[in-house]
C-alpha cells in the first residue's frame, strides 16, 4: 500500500494517533500507547467487540467497516488479511477504532488465550513482522496495570494507593518506547498489563476516587514511585540499593508486613563457596548484600547466615521480605488498608515528604 508510511527516514515509527479519546468528553484526557509485546509476532487471531461499537480505519482515516462478528485477522506477505473486510492486497497499518468511548476489544489467539482492551488496536507491520499497540486513555489503562501486578481481593484503599503508584510512573515514563513507536510496553519492564477482563468493581472505585492524581516531590516533578512485595520489616533507603539520592526514598520501619505470605525466607548455600565469596566483600557489607541476592537469586538484600548443626557443609541463610525493599512494601500496605488506612495514609509511610499533583499540571 503506498501512502502509508510507517517509518521516518531516521527510523522512528510513525503510530498514528486517533484522537477518538476526545470525541464527546468534556474533559481531553491522556493518550497513552502501549505496546502488546505478549501479542508481537502472532500470526492470526480472532477479535470481537466485547462492550460498544467498532470500526476498521486506515492511518490516513479512511474507514473500511464496521467490526462485524468474530473476524479472523491473519499476517501475511507483509501485512493483515481481515476475513470480514474485502481488501486486493494485506494491509501493513490497519486502526480498530472504538466509536463510543466506553467500547473494550476481545482478542483471542492460541498463544495467550482471551484477552480484553480498552480504546483503539493498532495493527502495525514492521520489518514483516506483525505488532500491535493499544491506544487508550490513561485511565481506562491503569485499572488493567492494577488487576495484573496486584490482582483481585484487596481493600479499595490499597487500589487507591497503588492506581497513584502506578500513574506516577506511567506519566513518569511516557515515551520510555518512543522510537519502536509506543510510550510503554505491557511487560514487566515497564507495567505488567494483561488487559482489563479481570477488572471488578472495587479495584475500578480505587482507580477513580484518585484520578488524575500522581505523586510529586517538592519540585513538583513526578516521583520515583519504587515498590516492592515485602520489606521484611523495614524498608531499604533508595540510596542503600540504588545510587540515586532521592528525599522521600527513605528507610522506614515497616510492622504491618510481618506475618504476610513473603515475609521470611530459607536457602542453603555451600559453606566453603560462601566463606569464599563473602571475604572478597566483607569490607563493604551493603554491596556485598545486594551481590549475594543477585548471585544466588534469594528474594531480597535481608538475611543472615547460620550454621546448619546437621549439614557441617552448609549454611543455611535466613531471611526476611521479598523484592528490593526500597519504596511503598506491597504486603504491608495491604495491611494497612485492611486496617482502616486512607490511601495517602498509606503513601506518606513509605514516600517521605511527596505532595499530590494532577497529571496534567506537570
Ligand atoms: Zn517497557
Ligand atoms: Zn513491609
């Protein structure tokens, strides 16, 4: 198809933009592009109108129909065939634009089962090599981020909490992708979304009570909303782990985590390879814990090496919290919802000092 230029001459992918988000609202909301890296590579899959209307649009807006059915989208000779849509040759760039703004896509493929997306699905060949990004707003993305990193069963606090976790870092990282054409992808690289189909009601009520609102630090600049599943009792400062200097990354103690499912751990680990390890990095112990999780894999920088009175071959390492400790701990806040905390009770115990702002007055 000529016409449809799919790269810059510097090699940036053009991603067409819809604008369909603004139609009808009477406040503009933010656009967010998120590659489906779970679907990349997928040769034919099923797709369906799960909530609302659909329609088939081409990048410079001409539009090819309405989603009818269950069609079967395949790739092929460098492009997509729609079974549903009559076209002479596979399209390389093709839109499935929502046309109310609540519609929700069902996608299925062989590879990843049923899968439901909010706003438009961008069908875009690249290199020959099939790829697909959902368009949507800010807000009707987070709750998905939220059902796949924390899933169901938490109290609304903790959904409140977490949803201002997770917008900060997705306003924080727009554009993370930009040249492959896309602000985040959906892996754990960026924020793990599997889609909206498992949203329920509460999680949805947590994301709204706090739209719009991210975390700022007294500049007034979007935090670094780190997060973890359990501190073991007490948080690591950021400066402990990582080299940044941030204020309100500081180490705070943490009771409400301690009887939580990763809460304590225990490994084994060969005496004689540890005594050899730990002298070439007793001299700087924070290091030498955090080059110990890493090479032995263990679920945090917290634990203490025991003889083990019937293995004279081993110690056995004990130890507490799980993920790098640094930031909001994920079962302590859990806790604390359950408790009775308000969401921001909640993030002012682990963010020392951060303010709440709305997204779009960075
Ligand atoms: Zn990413
Ligand atoms: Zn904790």
């Amino acid at each position: 198809m000529k016409g449809f230029k799919t790269r810059l001459r510097d090699g940036l992918l053009i991603i067409a933009i819809t604008g369909w988000t603004f139609v009808g609202a009477a406040i503009a909301q933010e656009t967010i592009r998120v590659g489906l890296m779970d679907l990349n590579a997928t040769d034919s899959f099923r797709c369906q109108s799960a909530q609302g209307n659909y329609e088939w649009v081409l990048p410079d807006g001409q539009k090819l129909g309405p989603l009818k059915g269950m069609p079967t989208v395949t790739s092929h000779n460098g492009g997509f065939q729609i079974s549903s849509v009559e076209f002479p040759e596979p399209l390389p760039y093709v839109i499935l634009q929502p046309v109310s703004i609540d519609a929700r896509l069902r996608i299925v493929t062989s590879a990843v089962g049923y899968r439901q997306y909010p706003g438009a699905l961008h069908f875009v060949h690249v290199d020959d090599i099939p790829q697909f990004i959902m368009e949507s707003t800010l807000e009707d993305y987070l709750p998905g981020v939220l059902a796949t990193e924390v899933g169901k069963g938490h109290a609304m606090s903790f959904y409140a909490a977490h949803a201002m976790i997770s917008r900060t870092y997705a306003t924080k990282s727009m554009g993370r992708h930009r040249m492959a054409g896309f602000d985040l992808c959906d892996q754990v690289h960026c924020q793990v979304f599997d889609g909206t189909s498992t949203v329920n009601d509460t999680l949805q009520r947590g994301c709204q009570s706090t739209r719009s609102l991210i975390l700022v630090d007294r500049l007034g600049r979007a935090a670094t909303t780190a997060f973890h599943s359990n501190c073991g009792g007490k948080t690591w400062a950021g400066s402990d782990v990582w080299s940044d200097q941030l204020p309100y990354l500081q180490s705070v103690d943490d009771a409400a985590c301690a009887d939580a499912p990763h809460a304590r751990w225990s490994q084994t680990v060969p005496r004689q390879e540890w005594d050899e390890f730990w002298s070439l990095h007793e001299a700087d112990s924070m290091q030498g814990l955090l080059t110990a999780r890493k090479r032995y894999g263990w679920p945090s920088a917290s634990f203490q090496i025991n003889p083990d009175s019937l293995r004279p071959d081993v110690y056995k390492v004990v130890g507490s919290g799980f993920g790098h400790g640094v930031g909001l701990c994920q079962e302590g806040a859990m806790q604390r919802a359950l408790s009775g905390a308000t969401a921001w009770e909640i993030l002012q115990h682990y963010y020392n000092g951060v303010r709440l702002s709305k997204s779009d007055q960075l």
